[in-house]
C-alpha cells in the first residue's frame, strides 16, 4: 500500500497557473503507475492524467490536453502542471497509485487502488 497526500491547490483566476504535488510513502513507489482524476460538486470523479512508473509515458482527458503536464520525480512525488486554467477546471483534485510496471492508459477509477484525500483547486472567471 501507498500513502498520498495531495498539496498545492488554491484559487486562481482564470487563465492563471498552479502546480500539485502528491508525495507518496510506503511501499516502492517507483514502480506504480499514477494518475490524476478530478470531481467537481455534483458530478463523478473524472481522469484527468496518468504517467508510467518510469516517468516516459503519459495520457491525458480531452479536456486537458495541451493545458496540463503530469510528472514525477525519482524519488517519491508526482506533479500536476495546470496551465491557462478555465472556472470548469473547477475541482478536487486527487491523485492515485497503481502498483504495477506494465504501462497503459489507466482511466478507470477501478484501475487505482490507493487515493490520496484530494485538494481543492477553484478557478474565478
């Protein structure tokens, strides 16, 4: 099992920028794939991103693609550039681990078994 804690999150105003982070602990992290999935009040969790355990393969939704960047580092972190935000960018925020090494776009929430407890991003018009 991993640990997560997300951090990061705030308001911005739209067409700004910020950045999240989620640090894990626990079991070796290096070798889960991660992703990044989003809720807004009312609606389900959402895919946002996800990278391979190696930091070399990435997907992203349609609705982030060109804007957002997931990354990590090689130790235990996993970053979420969010760039020209809009108000429907609107969310918690949460990221999640899958301990595998296999790589393929991991959209489903099923698909992830630890999550962190999410931070708030809120994006004004």
């Amino acid at each position: 099992q991993v640990q997560l804690v997300e951090s990061g999150g705030g308001l911005v105003q739209a067409g700004g920028s910020l950045r999240l982070s989620c640090a894990a602990s626990g079991r070796t992290f290096s070798t889960y794939a991660m992703g990044w999935f989003r809720q807004a009040p009312g609606k389900e969790r959402e895919f946002v991103a996800a990278i391979s355990w190696s930091g070399t393969r990435t997907y992203y939704s349609d609705s982030v693609k060109g804007r957002f960047t997931i990354s990590r580092d090689n130790k235990s972190t996993v970053y979420l550039q969010m760039n020209s935000l809009k108000p429907e960018d609107t969310a918690v925020y949460y990221c999640a681990a899958a301990p595998s090494s296999r790589w393929y776009a991991r959209t489903r929430l099923d698909e992830y078994d630890d999550w962190g407890q999410g931070t708030q991003v809120t994006v004004s018009s």
